[in-house]
C-alpha cells in the first residue's frame, strides 16, 4: 500500500495523504477548497515503514482505508505566555 503527501499552497504545514496520486475523489468538497492547489510532496510506502514525521502511521493507515485520506494539520503554536511563567515562576 503506498500514500500519496501533498502539501497546501493556502496553509503552511498541512498535509493531505490520498491513496493514488491526483485523486481527490473521497475528499470532501470543503476539505479541497480550504486546503488550496494540493503540491505533491511525496510518495511514501505504508508496507514497511512505521515512521512518519508529524503523524501517527496506523492513524494514518487506517484513515486512508476507512474515509479515502487523512489530512495533517500542523501543530499548535506555543504558549509564549506559559514558557514565560514555567522559567520565572512567582517567588
């Protein structure tokens, strides 16, 4: 089973993972239109490797197999506020 990555042109760090490449079919309509003009990133083999960079690989798997896709969104940005206060806490 391989996955096909592209990445959003509309928002930085989001990731669509489709089964075949340029088929878009099982996603839906909002989805595509949010995402933007999908750039492929790359095609990766869901056989043997179980590591993926910023997602779970059997979240990912079973995505796929159940609604056609799985799409990555890029992490939450940190709390400058709460660093703050973890390297100064109140005396």
């Amino acid at each position: 089973m391989f996955c096909v990555i592209y990445r959003s042109n509309k928002r930085d760090q989001t990731y669509l993972y489709v089964e075949k490449k340029d088929d878009f079919s099982r996603v839906p309509e909002e989805l595509m239109k949010g995402f933007g003009e999908p750039r492929l990133a790359m095609i990766l083999p869901l056989d043997g490797s179980k590591k993926l960079a910023n997602a779970d690989f059997d979240k990912v798997k079973q995505a796929l197999k159940d609604q056609g896709y799985y799409l990555q969104l890029p992490p939450p940005p940190e709390s400058l506020l709460k660093m703050h206060l973890e390297k100064n806490p109140k005396k």
